[in-house]
C-alpha cells in the first residue's frame, strides 16, 4: 500500500509551487521505525548509563569492553536488548527490501510490518523495564515468536506473488 506525501513551497511571486512528491508504503515506513528505536534505545539505556558514569569520572572512557560483562542488571539487560535489534534489524531489512523489489506490498504485509515493530518495542521494553523472571522471559519470547510469524507472513507473500513466480521462471529458463 503506497502513500504519496507531497511538498509545496512559495514561489517569489507568493503562489504555491509544487516541488516534490514522494512515494513510500507501510512496509517501508515500519523498516525505518524499526531502525529508529535501534538507535533510540542505545541512547536513552545504554548511552545515558555510560556517559553519566563518564561524566561524573566514575569511570573512564575506555572501560568500557564489549567482552566482559559490566554495569548493573539494567545495563546488562539494556545491552542484550539492543544487541536483539542490531541482530534483526538486518533480517528485516531484507525482508521489506524484497517486498519492495517484487512489488509484492500488501494490506496483510503493511499490517504485519507494523505488527513486527510492535512486539519489537514490547520486547526491547519488557527486557529493559522488568526484571527477568519466567513471565517476563515468556512474555518476551512471546513478542520475539510474533515477530517470526509476521515475517514469515510476509516472505509468504512475496514468494507467491507474481513478480517473484516471474522472476524465479525466468532464472530457471536461463540456467
């Protein structure tokens, strides 16, 4: 499903010119919120932990070590948190990139994308927020299954869409 966002401007005569139009659908849209709260949420955890640890000369800049564990519960569970996104950003990714290729965006594939950065926010903030017992830990793997079954969904229709058929046909033609 296409949006069309539009962009006007004032001339120097003070009519309204139009400049641009931009094309983008839900998927897309979904793909940059995914990697938004990527990013977000290595600010506000595990940026915010660092820096006033740095800040206020608890600790140097450089103590920081990728393998060892350090910092309180918090900061572990946010690192691990983060880490998840990093880790199915790139999956994502490919997934939408490919709807986009086969032109195979749908009502259930918008649906879905916007589903998966919902539980990805659930995830990321039932691992942050909560500490980790066995309803907590369900509760996350949960979001994490529903994620798998979103993209599934959406790998599904591109697989079965006509572009994709097409091009499979064609690869196969010249092998």
């Amino acid at each position: 499903m296409k949006y069309k966002v539009v962009q006007f401007r004032y001339s120097d005569e003070g009519s309204l010119v139009l400049t641009n139009i931009y094309a983008a659908n839900v998927e897309t849209v979904a793909l940059l919120a995914f990697a938004v709260w990527t990013v977000v949420l290595l600010l506000f955890t595990v940026g915010i932990y660092r820096w006033s640890r740095i800040l206020t000369r608890r600790v140097s800049v450089n103590e920081w070590r990728a393998d060892e564990t350090q910092g309180s519960a918090f900061y572990q569970r946010a690192m691990r948190a983060h880490a998840n996104c990093v880790e199915n950003l790139p999956v994502f990714a490919a997934v939408i990139i490919s709807l986009n290729a086969f032109q195979a965006s749908s009502t259930l594939t918008a649906i879905s994308s916007v589903g998966i950065v919902g539980a990805r926010l659930l995830q990321s903030l039932l691992h942050v927020a909560l500490p980790q017992g066995v309803l907590v830990a369900s509760l996350r793997f949960g979001a994490f299954f529903a994620q798998l079954l979103l993209m599934g969904a959406i790998v599904f229709v591109i697989v079965t869409s006509a572009e994709f058929l097409e091009t499979v046909r064609l690869a196969m033609g010249a092998a």
